[in-house]
C-alpha cells in the first residue's frame, strides 16, 4: 500500500476525522442513540419482556449497519446451557429460574482473508435500574445506557460506518476480520459475553478482543475485580436492622484491609471500592451506590437531633463533608445535605441523603446506607432499639446487598473468605445481645468477576497507545488498570494467549447515575479511535500510513 501522509495526499486519519465530524455522521450516532435508549433493557423476571427489548435493541442495530456499514454476516448468538458449568456463570437473579429462551446476543463477522488473527470488538446492551428515557440537552445525551453502555455499542457501529466510508473513498479493505458482539446481561454478571466466549469456532477468528466500556478513550489492559454479596438476616426487625448497621460497619472495615494490602502496579490509586447499594426497600441495585435510608425513631427524646448530630460528625470525620466538595462536572455541591428531620412527640423520620453512582465510583460518592450505620451508632447508644426502624419496611428478613472491589493481590475465593469471617465474628461478638436473630446468611450467588492484568508492552497496546496519541487522548499514560470490572475478564480467564483491553468512549463516572450521559463528541471520537484501531491491529495498515 502506498503511504498517504505526503503533501499531495489527505492522511487516512484526517479522511476519516473529516467525515467522523461531520454533521451527518454525528446526527446518525446520536439518533442511533437516543432510539436505543427509548428501549428500556433493565432484565427483569419477565423473561418475553427481556427477550422482546433486546431484540428490538438489535433490530436497531441490525439495521443499521446493513444500511450504514461494512457488508457482513449476522450471526444470533443463542445463550447456551452450557455456561451453567463454568465458573464465571452467575444465575440470572432477577427472574425465577436460569433459563434463556429467546434471549441471544447479536454477533456481526466482516469477513476477511483467511478469517484468523482478526479483531473483536464487544459492547453491551443491557443496563441497570431504574429506568429513565433519554433527552438531547446541548451536545449530550442523557438517559439510562447513554453511557453503559449503549454508547459503547453506538461508537462500534460508528467505526464500521468510517471504515466502509474509507474503502468507498480509497478501496482500503480489511486484511483480517472484524468481530462485533453486542451482548446482553453484562450488568448481572456477563453470561451474554460468556456466551460468545466459549464458542471456539468464533474465537478462532480474532486475536484481539477490545471491550468497549466508558473509559474517556484510556486504554487499561487491567481491571479490578467485583463480587456481590447479599446478607440475609432473620429474627425481631429490631435486631434485624442494628445488626444491619453493624454489618454495614464491619463490611467496611473488611474492604479498608484488602484496600491496604492491594499494593499493584497498574493500580496505585488502590480502586478497591466497597459498595452498599440496597437495605431493605431502599437502593435500585447492588453496584449502585444507595442514595436514600429513611429511619423512623418512635417516641424521640429531647436530645434527638444532638445525637444524629453527633453520628453525622462521626461520619463526615472518617469520609469528608460532601456538601462542600463541588462536582467537576455540575459545578455544584457533590449532595446538598445529608439529612432531614420531620418530627413532632410521637415520632422522628430522619430522611439521610446520599449520592447515586458506580461501585467503581463509590469512594467519591456518598453512601445513604454507610452514613445511616454511623447515624444509627449514636441512635442506638441512647434509644431502646425496639424504637428505631425503616420507615418502608416489611415482615420477614431483612436483605443487606452490595459489592466488594479487589486487584489481581486477592483472589476471589480470599475476598468471599475475608467478608465471611467478618460476618461470623460479628455475629459471635453479638450474638448474646439478641434473643432472635438466626445466625446471619451471607452469600455470594450473584456477579463474580475476577480481577486480571495483562501485559502494558504488548504489540497490540503499542498500537493502541499510538492511536490514542493520534486521537489526543488525556492522561494517556502511563498505562493503569481500570477500576471498574466488566465482561474483559472473561475474554481474558479464557483465552491467556488474546490481548484484552478495554477502552471506549465516555466516562464512568456517569455510569449508573440519575444523571448518565455521554456526548455526541465522545461518540464520535470513540468510533474514530476504534476504526482506528482495527485499521492497525488487522495489520490493514502500519500506525505511519494513518497519520
């Protein structure tokens, strides 16, 4: 091939940045967005109402780029059994039973030379509770999935647009093939991408898996690790609540130790993150930082308010004052107050405010449920027990659910262990104190994701890192692990030998959010730095003919 960066001739990289700026290629991303987002793809235990959303997602996207982009073949990538047996399967939690019918993910192959050594490129449709449609408000997208990470999949069909668009203006086609997975249930536990990943034959075909995720462009060949737990606790709801709130304390002592010993070299800021994301009727989702407790305390004191005062002090010394930390973004106080009293002889309602956001992002955001435990310390040091409970509550146990982050230090089975013992002490140190409550049931039968790390030097990454400079990427390097965990680690526990890196277009910290967004810039830059990329990694072109 000749080179094009002489004077005579227009780089392929400001070819394809000329019609990636566009207006009519941004319009079509962003409409693309916007119609996906109107689809609502949290699963719930309506199995033909989880299989109808999806597929109307992929119709969208079937049609698109049938209409807009590199000619290839589709493939509906049925959920197979098979995935019950391996060790990264996590049972569908929020239906009744574990079975997938008529739910697939949707797979697009462009064809190319012998069909090996290629790239594969993976995003995922599903998203996390609650539901909110999307709205256009200047230059952004804002809605549930804008980010995560219906963007994601927006920018893959962007970059398969830029390239068709190239091979139309200068007859550059691929030398190796393209793999385009769009999957499901990332969100719950990756059995979409688990799905895709053990079919050998489709493996075959690519060397390269880029997880598409909400990384502002970065390239992390590293993740931290996740797990869920869910603790159940049965016995008097007065016992029920303040060991809650004791478990809530212990669990965060726990995650602070494995913080402390996590000393990583692709992780120095220590992104292992402990989250509370639901209590009882309050909280939407695990990893999703919980944003509202309401106790009731029954026949308040006159001190009452002194001793939430106190707790709230006791809280804002160990985590900081959030409403005089500003949001880079907002511009505004990161929570506007951290509670509300309404109470009169008979009884006190403490409505306590928190942030809604990412596990990955819960050490910047402010936990209504932590904040609630520390309140609760003082409330119990003074009031009878009996008095205080959830203004929303119901008979039977009381659930406690969230996650816990770790580095490639700690396995998971040494995480379940560490967050178990700290359950049993706790139990065994109070156990004396309640005359009902059952020993306590903490269990791990939702996502578990491993923590991995892969090799900052590879070939692949040189080439990615090259692209990302091009693309004017900030804080490129150096090359860190991302402090999120998504579907890379099962690309990169099953096949040791393929790069994995995760790289896409937004930020997560609007992931989860009552605010996710993403603009139509970021849009538009992740499907030029992906077509980019998959110019380079299929050896289509050398990083000196791009530039």
């Amino acid at each position: 091939m000749q080179k094009l960066n002489n004077s005579n001739k227009t780089s392929l990289f400001d070819l394809l940045r000329s019609v990636a700026e566009g207006s009519e290629f941004s319009s079509l991303l962003s409409s693309l967005l916007v119609d996906m987002c109107k689809i609502d793809t949290v699963p719930t235990e309506d199995k033909k109402r989880n299989a109808d959303s999806e597929a109307a997602v992929y119709q969208i996207i079937r049609q698109a780029i049938q209409e807009h982009a590199l000619d290839g073949t589709f493939i509906e990538h049925r959920i197979k059994d098979a995935i019950k047996a391996h060790p990264a399967y996590t049972k569908p939690y929020y239906q009744n039973d574990e079975d997938y019918e008529g739910r697939y993910n949707l797979v697009h192959i462009v064809h190319a030379g012998l069909d090996t050594g290629g790239v594969a490129l993976n995003a995922h449709i599903d998203t996390v509770k609650p539901y909110f449609p999307p709205v256009m408000k200047e230059g952004a997208i804002i809605g549930r999935g804008t980010s995560d990470d219906k963007g994601c999949c927006v920018s893959i069909i962007g970059a398969l647009i830029l390239l068709k668009n190239l091979y139309e203006k200068t007859g550059i086609s691929l030398k190796k093939p393209v793999v385009s997975m769009f999957v499901t249930d990332e969100e719950s536990g990756g059995n979409g991408s688990l799905s895709v990943a053990l079919d050998r034959s489709l493996a075959a075909i690519y060397d390269t898996i880029l997880v598409v995720e909400s990384t502002e462009g970065k390239l992390h060949p590293a993740n931290r690790g996740a797990i869920w737990y869910k603790l159940t606790l049965d016995g008097l709801p007065k016992e029920q609540l303040q060991f809650a709130f004791k478990a809530v304390r212990a669990l965060d002592e726990c995650g602070a130790l494995l913080r402390s010993e996590s000393e990583h070299p692709m992780f120095a800021t220590r992104p292992v993150q402990t989250c509370h994301g639901i209590l009882g009727s309050y909280g939407e989702h695990p990893a999703r930082t919980c944003s509202k407790v309401v106790l009731r305390i029954d026949n308040p004191p006159q001190q009452i308010q002194h001793y939430i005062s106190e707790g709230l002090a006791n809280y804002i010394d160990k985590y900081t004052d959030r409403t005089l930390v500003i949001d880079a973004d907002s511009g505004k106080a990161k929570i506007e107050r951290h509670i509300d009293i309404d109470f009169d002889q008979t009884r006190c309602l403490l409505t306590v405010w928190g942030t809604a956001g990412h596990m990955g992002k819960a050490l910047e955001n402010d936990s209504a449920i932590v904040k609630a435990a520390w309140i609760a310390e003082q409330l119990y040091a003074h009031v009878d027990a009996s008095q205080i409970s959830l203004a929303e509550s119901s008979t039977g146990p009381l659930v406690l659910e969230g996650g816990q982050g770790f580095l490639p230090t700690h396995t998971i089975e040494q995480v379940k262990q560490r967050m178990s013992q700290a359950i049993d002490r706790l139990y065994l140190a109070h156990q004396t104190s309640y005359s009902s409550l059952k020993k306590p049931n903490l269990s791990f039968d939702k996502l578990h994701n491993d923590a991995f790390a892969r090799n900052a030097d590879s070939r692949e990454m040189e080439m990615a890192l090259y692209v990302g400079r091009l693309m004017n990427v900030a804080d490129l390097e150096p090359v860190i692990g991302w402090p999120v965990s998504c579907d890379a680690r099962i690309f990169a526990g099953e096949y040791p030998e393929k790069q994995v890196i995760t790289v896409g277009p937004g930020t997560i910290a609007y992931a989860h959010t009552d605010n996710e967004q993403i603009t139509v810039k970021e849009l538009v830059d992740g499907a030029l730095q992906l077509a980019l990329n998959v110019l380079v990694m299929t050896g289509t072109c050398v990083p000196d003919e791009i530039a």
